[in-house]
C-alpha cells in the first residue's frame, strides 16, 4: 500500500515542487498562461469529459447534491471557529467551503482513482467552481451579479458539454480530438502554477494561516463522511467526495479577497499554508481510503 501511496502523490508533488523551485530561480510571471488555462484548457477538459460516451447524468445526481452539501455545510462548522478566534466571518469562512478541486484535486482524483474517475471529479470542480462564482461572490459583495456566471468560460463549457450530452450528440473526431488535446494540457499546469504561487506564501500571518490549514480539510471532512453515507454513494464515488472535502482552500479566494479588499494577506496566508499543509494531509486521507 505503500509503494501505491507514493506513485498516486509522488507524480502531483514533483510537479508542485518543479513550479516551486523554477519559480524561486526565475520569477516567472504566470499571469498569461493561468488565463489561458481558465479561459481554454480547463474548460476544453470540462466540455471533452461531459461529451464522452462514458458520462451519464444521471449517475451523478446523488454526488451533486453531496458536493453541495460539502461545500455549504463547510460554513457552518468554520463559522463558530471564526467567531470564537475573532476573525472576519468573510475573511475566513469562504475559503473553508471552497476548496482547490481546480489545481490540486482534478490531477489528484486522478492519480489516485484512474482515468475512469474523471467525469465525477469534474462533477465536483463544477459544483465548487458555480458556487463560488454564485455564493461565495455574494458573501463577499451583496451586489455582486448572478449574470456573472454566464460569462465565465468554464460555465459555458459546462452548459455546452450538458447539452451535447443530453442530446445524444456524438461529437465529430475533426474536433473531439483538438477539445481533448486542448483539455489535457490544463491539469498539469494548474500543479505547475500551484508551485509558483507557494513561493508568496506570507508567514506574517503563519496564526491565521495554519488555522485555516486545520479547519478546511477537518470540516470538510465532517460533512463529507456522513452525507456521503446517507446518500449511499457507489464506492468510488464516496472515496471521491471525502477527497474532495479534505481538499485545501482554492487559490481562487485570494483573487476574489483581494477584488473587493477583503483582508487578502489574511486570506492569501490561509490559502497557501493550506495548500502547503496538504502536503501531509493528503497522502494521511488517501492512506485511509486504500
């Protein structure tokens, strides 16, 4: 089990480490191709999943409404711990109930599960990803527009590849392959540039930070083993969302911290020492899981 541990989280490490180091040598400025990577691989990988001949729908209500239940319920365990360490409830709540499930956890689901695992892991990153752009925008700013979320690509994609796969339409090979060939460029770079951004990790706020560390994957964790029972998910399905739960915040609450200034050295601290932390967390829940 051992050997299986290390050959699931060695590949996503050295990935993580190689964007570490390289960009603790040369600086680069990822800016350009994190937009490429939301704005064409990642919703390239998004559309070429959901058009398979493989995804069904409707297998994946019961893990839909557990995501849900996941992400939401996140809230209201991180609250209290908020109140009670007297920070911000918009400071540190959003980033315990939106995880990295982009970066981290689609190669990682991966990894762990195979190939066969992608349609219900991209299942998830839709639903962490709507609610963020839907939720966790409103939580932040109550002015915040629902229309919004018709402009983000990874959305349209998600629309256009359910509708495909609603219709029964079977995607023509003249551009199935260049969708996929596109989508497959996504899941490496997101741990490349996962790397670069933990060298800004700010240890100024390290209190902060590694409490966020310890509340995200433990309240996921919390939500995620009962629901998953109680909706009596198919085993790998299950496996799937306690993973998912135990994820670290996503990279994407800095950004929107920082969009409406809410507190984003805070935010940023307790986002790259999550995912710092998840160096040992993960590989302790996947232990579990096999």
């Amino acid at each position: 089990m051992l050997w299986q541990l290390i050959s699931i989280v060695f590949p996503i490490f050295a990935i993580v480490l190689l964007g570490f180091l390289y960009a603790r040598k040369h600086s680069p400025d990822m800016a350009a191709a994190n937009k490429l990577n939301i704005d064409i691989f990642v919703p390239a990988l998004v559309f070429d999943v959901l058009t398979s001949k493989t995804f069904n729908l409707v297998d994946f209500q019961s893990l839909t409404i557990a995501g849900i239940c996941v992400v939401l319920g996140s809230a209201i365990i991180a609250w209290p711990v908020a109140r009670f360490s007297g920070y911000q409830f918009k400071t540190f709540v959003p980033p315990m109930m939106f995880n990295n499930s982009g970066n981290l956890g689609l190669p990682l689901f991966v990894f762990a599960f195979g190939e066969k695992a992608l349609p219900a892991a991209v299942v998830l990153f839709i639903i962490e990803n709507t609610l963020h752009f839907s939720v966790g925008m409103k939580m932040l700013s109550s002015s915040s527009s629902l229309w919004t979320l018709f402009k983000i690509p990874i959305l349209l994609a998600t629309i256009a590849g359910l509708t495909v796969s609603i219709l029964h339409f079977q995607m023509p090979a003249l551009l199935a392959i260049p969708i996929k060939m596109l989508g497959q460029i996504s899941i490496p770079l997101m741990l490349f540039s996962l790397g670069v951004r933990l060298i800004h990790i700010n240890w100024q706020d390290w209190k902060i930070g590694l409490i966020g560390a310890i509340v995200s994957p433990l309240s996921g964790l919390a939500i995620a083993v009962p629901v998953g029972y109680l909706l009596d998910l198919p085993a790998q399905q299950y496996s799937l969302l306690i993973l998912f739960g135990a994820l670290p915040p996503a990279v994407l609450n800095f950004m929107i911290a920082e969009r409406y200034n809410q507190q984003p050295r805070h935010v940023a601290s307790i986002v790259m020492m999550g995912n710092l932390a998840a160096i040992i967390i993960i590989p302790l829940v996947l232990a579990f899981l096999l």
